[in-house]
C-alpha cells in the first residue's frame, strides 16, 4: 500500500499503516463494563480516556455501544467520534439494518457483525447494507464454520473472539484460539485477534499467529496507567508460525 488509504476502509486502512511501519496495530476498546469483571471505569471519563489514548498513538478505536450488559450507548460512540480524529469501530449485537444506518449517523468506520448471533441469510444481507451505506464490515468469528462463512461472505476485515460472545465473554479464552483458526483465513484479509490479550506475551502469541491488530479492552481498564498498558501490547510483527490442521480441530 506505501502509505495510502486506497483499496480499503478507513478503519482497516489504518491498521495496514501501522502493519507498514512493523507494528501489530493495537485497537483500544472503550468498554464500561465488563460482565465477567465489573466496573471498568472506576471513574473515569471513557470520552476523555479515548482522546488520551488518540494522543499516545492509537489509531483506531472500538467503541461498545451496547448498554443492558456492557454499560454503552450509541451517545457514546457520537461524542468519542466528536472528539477524535481516528476510524472508530462500533461494537454491538447488530441485527437490523436500522442499527446499520444509526452506526453511519454516530460517526463509525466500521461496524461489528457478529456469526454467532446471526443466519447466514441475515449476515449476508447485513454485510451488503454495511458495504453500501459505507461501513467496513468486522466480520467476529469464533470457530471453523464461522472463519468458512466469513471468507463466503468474502470479508475482508475478520476478527477472531478468543472468548466466548454466547455467555458474555465470561469464559478464560485467550488468544490460542486466534493462533488455531488463522490459517483458514481468507487470502489478504485484515485479521484482528479480540478478547483476552492480557499481556505482551498474549499480543506475541497473536501476532505470530498473523494478526495484524489485537483489540484489547478489559487489560487496558484495568490497568493503573492505561496510557504504560497501550505501548506495552504494541508489538512488533513477527514471522508466522504456521500451526496447521491439528491446532485447528478443538475449535471445528
């Protein structure tokens, strides 16, 4: 690409940028609240925590947008999208085509889309409005049909949750579950590992596995500096290990 946004979304544009200059892209979740955690503000302004993290060099960023379960809000997402320069991605359980053209009017980039909680009729006819409103589809897949789907649909922008989205994400996942499905990836695809990057051995792991971006949320919230907690998981890319069938069969 050499430095141009042409070819592809906003949001997966700036990942290939960072990937340019050897970098695993880290994508900071504004997330509230964590079922299996709590609270993870203690506090603090998530708008201003945002634009913090904007300014330390984050260059994109994923905001949680629903509310019941993860303490967000649409409004949330409008004023971080005021307030900041960067592609936001919007994370919620998208599944109408209003929701899709709220996700355009908040100021988002991209937009979740999730195999778990979807048909394939309905996630494709949510991918093509997604395309044609002008929204990246992130395309979330946690097993072998889900990565076979993803590559039918023919995403470009795929993330793999470690963890499990069905029960809340309560589950210890962590990202072997990014290192056994890689492989079934489709050709070119910008691939995110989600949920349960902890640590800089856990965006290694991910990144040998061929993630070009870790998206981490709760470590982050958790951390007494979130600021010390970003630049530690901005890895460097490494060399792919290959894992082959076997890794993937716990997962298929």
């Amino acid at each position: 690409m050499s430095g141009t946004l042409s070819g592809r979304g906003r949001f997966s544009a700036a990942i290939a940028l960072e990937n340019e200059n050897g970098y695993v892209a880290v994508i900071p979740d504004v997330k509230c609240i964590s079922p299996k955690e709590g609270d993870l503000l203690r506090g603090r302004d998530p708008v201003a925590t945002a634009e913090q993290l904007v300014r330390c060099g984050a260059s994109v960023l994923s905001v949680v947008t629903e509310k019941k379960r993860f303490g967000g809000s649409p409004e949330l997402l409008q004023a971080i999208a005021k307030e900041t320069d960067v592609p936001i991605l919007r994370k919620d359980f998208i599944t109408n085509d209003e929701m899709l053209e709220e996700t355009l009017e908040l100021g988002a980039a991209a937009v979740l889309l999730i195999c778990a909680i979807a048909d394939e009729n309905v996630l494709s006819g949510l991918y093509k409005k997604a395309i044609e409103l002008g929204l990246e589809p992130f395309v979330e897949v946690c097993n072998c049909d889900e990565m076979a789907l993803a590559k039918k649909l023919g995403a470009r922008l795929i993330g793999v949750n470690n963890r499990d989205i069905m029960t809340l994400e309560m589950d210890d996942g962590g990202p072997s579950r990014t290192a056994a499905l890689a492989d079934g990836a489709p050709a070119g695809a910008v691939l995110v590992s989600e949920s349960g990057i902890r640590s800089r051995g856990d965006a290694e792991m991910a990144a040998r596995s061929g993630a070009n971006a870790v998206l981490v949320g709760t470590a982050l919230w958790q951390a007494d500096d979130i600021e010390a907690a970003y630049k530690s998981l901005k890895v460097n890319r490494l060399p792919v290990d290959v894992k082959g069938g076997a890794a993937n069969a716990s997962y298929c």
